[in-house]
C-alpha cells in the first residue's frame, strides 16, 4: 500500500457493493426503443440544467456589474502555474458546468460545458470511436482552459492550437447578457477571447469539431545530436502528411529526440507496445532518453491511443522529479512508484500551490522563430542550466490574437511561418529578487529574439512593456465593444508581484512557512491529499480502453 492510500483502495480497484437484482431482466429494459428514449431524456435532463446554470451565472454576473465592481471566474481547478487572486467576494461560481452535453458521430462535434477535463472528455467522445484533434497532454486541463488560454500540443503543427478546432461557443458577457460567437456570429469576439484568458467574457458552452481516433499512435523515435539537427528533423517529419503528431525533448546539447506519430489501428509484428499510465510504468520523457540512448538510428513502437494522449501525465513532463530533487530523496524506479499518487498532474498542480513552491519554478512555455531557436537554447543553457526542453512545432493563429505569435511570412508571401516551442521547467534561483530578476532577463531575451511567452504563467513587464507586445488599440476596443470592464484585463490576470511574492509571505500557513525546507513541501503534498485530486487519476476509464473495445490494448 502507498503511503497515502486509504486501506480500502490500497490494491487499485474501486470498492464495490452487492446489490441483488432480479434474476431475468425486464423485457422492457432489453427494448431498444426504450433505451433510446432513456438516452434523449438524459440529453434533454442536461440541456435543461445547463440552461438554469448559465440563468444563475448570468444573474450573479449582472449583480456585479450592477455594482460596478470587478469579479473573477472559479472553475474549480486550474493548470496555471499564476498563484490565484480569487477571495470570497470577488468571483462567480462557474465549477458546475463540467459535463459532456452531447456527442454526434454524424457530423463529428462535442458540445461541451467548458470544465469537462481532456481525459472525461476523451472517455466519452472515444465511446463513438472519435477524438478532439488537439488534445491537452495534461489530463485535467479544461476544455474551457484549452479556449481562454493557450493550449499547442503535438497535433498542433497541423490542426494550429487548440482554439481552432472549435466551431462556436456560448459566453456570457460582462454585463449579464448571454450570446453565441463563432465564425459567422459575433465571430471578432469568437477569436479574440481565445487566449484572451477570459478576459472578454465566461465561457459557459463549447461546440468542438472531433476526428476518427484510431487503436494506436505508431511513434517513431529520431536520436539527435543539436538543436539544430532537431528543427531540421521536425521541419522534415512536419512535412509528411502522414504524421499526426511531432514533439521533441532536448537532453542536453548534444543529445535529445524527435519524436513523430502516426494514428494506425494497424499493430506491426515487429513494434512493441508500450503504456505510461500505470505506477509500474516508466515516465515518457525516461522512456525517450533510453529508447535513444547510444543509437543513430531511429526506433519504432505502438503507443495505445489515450496512453499517448495523456504520456506526460505522470511527472508532469518531469517538473516531478523536482519534487524528489526538493526532498532530498533518492529518484528511482521504487521511489517513483511508492509516490505515484502524487506524480500525476493534478495532485503535483495542487501541491505546487499550496506549497509556494511556484515562486522558485520556472516554468515557462516561450515561442520562438526555427531561426533564434539555436540562440535561445544557447542563452537557457547559460542562464539557467535547465535540461530536459520540450519542443513543439505550432501552426500560427491569424492576427491579431492574445496567443503566441510571429511576424514571420512563408516564402510564398502569404501564410505565417510555423512556430518552435521551447518549454523550460525546472528550478529558478531560490531567493525572491533573484528569481524576479532571472525572469525579467528571461523576458528580454525572448523579445530581443522576436519570440513571445505564453501566458499560463506569471509576467513580470510592467503594463506598457505588455501592450508593446500585444495590440492595446484591438484588444480595448473588443472590451469596450462587449463591455467587459467588470473583468480584470488580460494585463491584470497574468502580472506578477514587483517583489517576487515577498509581501504575500505570511498571510496562510504555508506562505508562513514556504521558506523553511521541508515544512512547505508537507503542507503542499496535505492540501494534494486533501483534495482527493489522485483519486482522478486512479479512477480515470481511459487507462483502461482496451479490454472491451478497439481503442488500446489489455493491461
């Protein structure tokens, strides 16, 4: 049993009670029709609710702006890694709408409430044998989160971020009125709230394309010696219309992997299969360091769908082995399992809050050209000697926009060039103005390289180095059009404290304590026990596709 687990589900399996049922079932429940009938009654039973919830929201919404005074939005979790401004008078309670309000094969769309996670949705959607064409890598990002912030992943160099694959959307404005926006209506609003981090409006329904999900994702591992051996091998795989998915992970400078899927229900003899969900399992980013190491070659295997889907969940990519680095504690293959329950992504953001933690993180997603890269990559080794990096080739969004962006134009004078993220996670320096000093250096040396960060995390520009960045004159005048003033603007969402957060210390036990070693990482790791956020892992239906249907394979 690990160390945390309840006794009663200490082996893994949910617990179970007897109930006695008749032994032949009614011929009623055996008729089809009646099913039916059942299921359009379910959907009627959720459209109805989500109305009367978006009433109440509307309602609470209208009350601020009646007072003229600014509110936030409480979804009920997070993955941004900004500490939160929400107090017990200033937010609108939106954390009920987080279900899945209907799937329809025939013209391949989801309509969703904006708090349904990846991994529920994934369940539900592959039940129909489809899938999201991006789909967030960390199973408990939104789907709400995917549209107001900034979410690029693997399929993202062909589909563009995730925003893009939505077809419309239900907000509910600023002053208490309720409308729909998509390409056709109120479509200025429909692209400018994407990224705009809520700042437009809430968002309260999503309508989302969906794509035919396949068994596996054939993945092809290529070692490479450079960054820029990795741009010139992801320009090449990105250009096979084939491939569905590219990322790639740097090691060090002379040593990282790119990494290319292709969605097949087709199983090679010769390709092994291998999963990541499960405490026995490696973590992905490990799996790619020895698939790699010492060989020239590339290697292929079959990665089960949802199990590639969700491949950094466990270690978060591996800002969970900063955890062990903080303990003190030995990083191995034991370790990792005894501790799994906390290596997911939801409990380790749960912790990473409560913790303080964050303060002495960085963790920053930063857009770069394919031609600063090798600059920027030279510059992180130097300034801060954090390795692994994550890159993600991304198709540019039409401008103006709040997502990461470049003024790059393809040869041909007419489409914007593709994009390099550069994800860099790890420890920052552990003293407050340091830390803000490193960032504010971080910041410079994206600009300076035309690049952008993205805006999950904290910024440290002051406001008029932010709208020097962004298009002040587009986005005020979206906010004056659909008087969203009762909402913190972008700016004021995203900013961080000129003092590296020394002011909050001492206003909650573990600010109290955040500079004495362990005494934070404890009450970090209690509030991720108290919150029950492991529980979501454990019980998540995509670790088992598999057993009863197409979509993966038998445990």
């Amino acid at each position: 049993m690990r160390p945390h687990t309840p006794s009663w589900i200490a082996n893994g399996r949910p617990m179970l009670l007897a109930i006695r049922v008749p032994a032949s079932p009614s011929a009623l429940l055996l008729n089809g029709e009646y099913t039916r009938c059942l299921s359009v009654a379910a959907k009627a039973a959720l459209s109805h609710s989500h109305d009367r919830a978006v009433q109440r929201i509307a309602a609470s919404v209208r009350d601020f702006y009646d007072r003229k005074k600014k509110f936030r939005i409480y979804h009920g979790s997070t993955n941004s890694t900004r500490q939160s401004t929400i107090t017990r008078n200033n937010y609108v309670d939106t954390s009920p709408l987080s279900h899945v309000l209907r799937v329809n094969p025939e013209d391949r769309t989801a309509l969703v409430e904006p708090n349904v996670p990846m991994d529920r949705l994934v369940e539900e959607t592959m039940k129909y044998g489809l899938i999201p064409p991006v789909v967030m890598e960390f199973p408990g990002i939104t789907v709400g989160g995917g549209y107001a912030g900034t979410s690029g992943e693997s399929s993202s160099f062909k589909h563009g971020f995730f925003n893009r694959t939505i077809n419309n959307v239900e907000m509910v404005l600023a002053n208490g009125k309720v409308l729909n926006c998509s390409d056709s209506e109120n479509a200025d609003l429909f692209h400018g709230a994407a990224g705009a981090l809520g700042s437009l409006g809430v968002t309260t329904r999503i309508e989302l394309q969906l794509c035919e999900a396949k068994k596996y994702v054939e993945t092809t591992y290529y070692p490479v010696s450079s960054i820029v051996e990795a741009i010139e091998k992801i320009e090449e795989v990105t250009a096979d219309p084939e491939v569905d998915h590219v990322d790639g992970i740097l090691f060090s400078k002379t040593k990282g992997a790119v990494m290319a899927g292709r969605m097949t229900d087709t199983q090679e003899n010769t390709a092994p299969i291998n999963c990541f969900s499960d405490a026995n399992d490696s973590w992905f980013y490990l799996h790619v360091k020895n698939v790699v190491s010492g060989k020239k070659d590339s290697t292929t295997e079959l990665i089960p769908l949802a199990e590639y889907l969700f491949r950094y969940d466990r270690g978060g990519f591996w800002v969970g082995a900063l955890a062990f680095d903080y303990f003190k504690m030995p990083f191995n293959n034991f370790t990792r399992w005894w501790l799994d329950d906390f290596l997911h992504t939801r409990m380790m953001y749960t912790a990473l809050h409560a913790s303080g933690q964050s303060k002495k993180c960085i963790i920053q997603d930063l857009v770069l050209s394919y031609s600063t890269a090798e600059q920027f990559v030279e510059y992180t080794d130097r300034a801060f000697g954090i390795w692994p990096l994550w890159l993600c080739p991304l198709r540019q969004s039409p401008q103006p926009t709040m997502h990461p962006h470049l003024k790059e134009i393809d040869s041909n004078g007419q489409a914007l060039k593709p994009m390099l993220n550069i994800g860099l996670y790890g420890w920052g320096p552990s003293q407050p103005d340091e830390f803000v000093k490193a960032n504010r250096d971080l910041e410079r040396k994206v600009r300076e390289l035309g690049g952008m960060k993205w805006l999950y995390a904290q910024t440290y520009y002051d406001e008029e180095e932010f709208w020097d960045i962004y298009d002040r004159e587009w986005y005020d005048a979206l906010r004056e059009k659909y008087d969203a003033a009762a909402l913190p603007s972008a700016y004021d969402k995203v900013k961080a404290a000129a003092d590296g957060g020394k002011q909050a210390i001492g206003t909650n036990l573990g600010s109290r304590l955040g500079s004495l070693w362990p005494f934070s990482g404890f009450y970090g790791i209690k509030k991720a026990i108290d919150s029950g956020a492991y529980l979501a892992a454990r019980s998540s239906a995509w670790r088992s596709i598999g057993e009863r249907d197409r979509f993966g394979t038998k445990r």
